[in-house]
C-alpha cells in the first residue's frame, strides 16, 4: 500500500514496516527484542523459536526493499540484557553498509557500549530530517510543519461483525500531523484505537493491507 506524505512516498508493508521511498529508509517502530527471552526466563511458557521470528522478518524486509538505512522509532530492546541482544548484533553484522538509526524508547534501557557495539546511530529524544520527526511516543498535536512518525501504543483495530464476531488485527494509524506505527515485535499486546474525522486505518489481514472506511469522513475511499 503506498501513500503520499509531504510530497515523499511511503509503502506500508504487511511486515509491520514502511517504507520511505524517497531515501531507501526502512521505518520500525517497539521489536521490544529480549521479551520472549524475559517471559522464558521468568517461566512463561513462550514456543520455541518466537525470538528468531522477528530476525527472520528483518531479513525479509531487507530482501524485499533492499534499504540503505533503517530508522527505529524506539523500544528496540524490551528488558535488561539478555541473549537476544547477542543475536541482533550478530544479524546487524550482516548488514555492514546498512546505516541503523535509533530515538530511544522508554523500554530502551541498555548501557551506551551496547548501542555502540551494534553500530547504531543514537538520538535521544527525537530526530528530524527534511520535514519528518522521527520519535517513539505520538503526539497530541501538530508539530509545527513536521510531519511525525512514532510507534510506541502498539495500535490495534477490532472489527466488529454479526453475532458478536471480532476480528482484532495491527494496524497502521495514518493522522494528517503524524503516522504511527504498529509494534513489529512478538508477544507484545496492542492498543485499540478509534477514530478521528481525518483518520486513516490500515489494518493487517493474511499478509494484506486493508484500508477500513472511516465512518466519521464524507470522502469515500
């Protein structure tokens, strides 16, 4: 699915990613990467190979776009050091003249040489390029004339249908002053999001992206 913002083109991909056309930038937003580890270690029971699942999904995306640089809204690693770092810093070495940018989450915990050992390009808070803001939380409004994008709420939509069938998928939340992101890690919950009258939702369905009619808009899509 691409989309037109600020005159840039972006594709929304079904892997919980887009893709910024104009600068062969991949945009991932909460890999919360070490979760499944976490829960394991704490007894939960988690099927095996859930961790390498997100690795895999990497690797797919970067066959499919053949990105030069990605940029991650935040989240990266969801708890203390674990093993599952080991394995992102190995799969990052893959990846020698791929540029990885980072503006911290709140779950971005880890001391600055793991960054740095992983070769990741560091913002704390925010990082502006042309007339995008990257960031981890959404705003509440308009950021002068940035358009944003951010991650953080993990944002679901729940379809409802007769006899009290649902069906609850990631989406895409695309406002007119920002887009945020779906969580691309495993196990890691959503946010059921409603609308605004310039909203657009696109949720994932079987490898799909389908844009849900926004009851509050008279423009039909």
């Amino acid at each position: 699915m691409q989309i037109k913002l600020k005159n840039h083109s972006f594709q929304l991909l079904a892997d919980r990613a887009i893709f910024w056309e104009d600068t062969q930038t991949l945009l991932i937003g909460d890999l919360h990467l070490g979760k499944v580890t976490h829960f394991r270690n704490e007894g939960i029971a988690i099927p095996n190979g859930a961790a390498a699942e997100n690795f895999i999904v990497l690797d797919r995306l970067m066959q499919k776009t053949k990105a030069r640089r990605i940029i991650l809204l935040g989240d990266l690693f969801h708890s203390r050091y674990n093993r599952e770092w080991e394995e992102f810093v190995a799969w990052r070495r893959g990846y020698p003249s791929v540029s990885i940018l980072i503006v911290l989450g709140n779950h971005d915990s880890l001391a600055q040489h793991h960054y740095q050992d992983a070769a990741l390009i560091v913002y704390r808070e925010e990082y502006q390029e042309g007339p995008f803001l990257f960031c981890h939380h959404p705003r509440d409004e308009a950021q002068n004339t940035q358009y944003v994008f951010c991650g953080h709420i993990h944002p679901v939509y729940v379809l409802a249908g007769k006899g009290r069938q649902t069906f609850r998928s990631p989406c895409f939340v695309i406002d007119p002053f920002q887009a945020i992101l779906p969580s691309f890690g495993v196990f890691t919950g959503g946010y059921k999001v409603g609308w605004l009258p310039d909203r657009r939702i696109f949720m994932l369905a079987n490898e799909m992206i389908l844009e849900v009619p926004n009851p509050m808009s008279k423009t039909k899509i």
